[in-house]
C-alpha cells in the first residue's frame, strides 16, 4: 500500500470516527439532555441560551456531513470552535475527563483531530474534495 492510500485510507477512518461520535454527541443534547436544557446548561455556563440549540444542530449536520464525505475540510474546520469552546468550559474542572463535570481533555483530543482532519481531507470515499474530483477525471478520460 503506498502513502497516498493509507492517507486516504486513514483519512476515512478518522471522518467515520468523528461523524459517528458527532451524531451521537449531537442527538444526545436533543434527545437525552433536550434542546430546552441544553440551552439552560449553556446559560449556566453564562452563554447565551440560543448557542445550545445552535450547538446541537452544527454537530449533527456536521456529523452527518462527515459521514458522508461532503465538504470534510470545512466542516472540521466550522466544528472546530465548538469544541474549541467545549474546552475552555471545561478548563476550570481539570485536566482529566474523569473530574467532576468533566474535564478539558477529551474535546481538546476532538479539537485536534479536527485539525487532523481538516489537513488530510476526507480520505476515501468522500463525496467531495480531491478524491472525489480525481474520480471526475479519471471518468471523463
């Protein structure tokens, strides 16, 4: 296996990783803690209510925009401050994520994988970005 192939390779593992991770971290703030208290939790976190549901819907269609392969760059790269911001909230409980509340560590860890994977692109199986066009031409010759 060449280089290239197991960046694309590597690539898709890392997108199908963070898009399953996205929808499930997604649909737990609709579902599990609801949209009303995701909002209430980020006003506790003295943010605005409105992010909450904001914050819920970028992560599942970003989730679902992995999974797919669509537009992998820009979408790690429009989630990254989210997580960015998923970490600072939790700076003051400590290094570890077994700290009370949780600590920083664990969306630090998602941050830099969407830096990851927003240099590698979307891998194999994207439906968008360099695989995706060099498919087009080796189609069209």
């Amino acid at each position: 296996m060449n280089s290239t192939r197991t960046a694309d390779a590597a690539a898709l593992i890392l997108r199908l990783a963070l898009g399953v991770l996205y929808l499930a971290h997604s649909l737990q703030k609709i579902f599990v803690f609801t949209l009303p208290g995701t909002a209430a939790f980020f006003v506790s976190l003295g943010l605005p209510g409105w992010l909450g549901y904001v914050t819920a819907f970028i992560e599942l269609a970003g989730g679902i925009a992995l999974l797919a392969g669509f537009q992998v760059r820009w979408v790690a790269l429009v989630l990254l401050p989210f997580m960015l911001g998923a970490t600072s909230a939790h700076l003051h409980n400590g290094w570890g994520f077994a700290s009370p509340h949780g600590g920083w560590e664990y969306p630090a860890f998602w941050a830099v994988t969407l830096v990851v994977q927003s240099l590698l692109g979307g891998g194999l199986a994207a439906v968008s970005g360099s695989q995706a066009k060099a498919a087009r031409g080796a189609v069209a010759a």
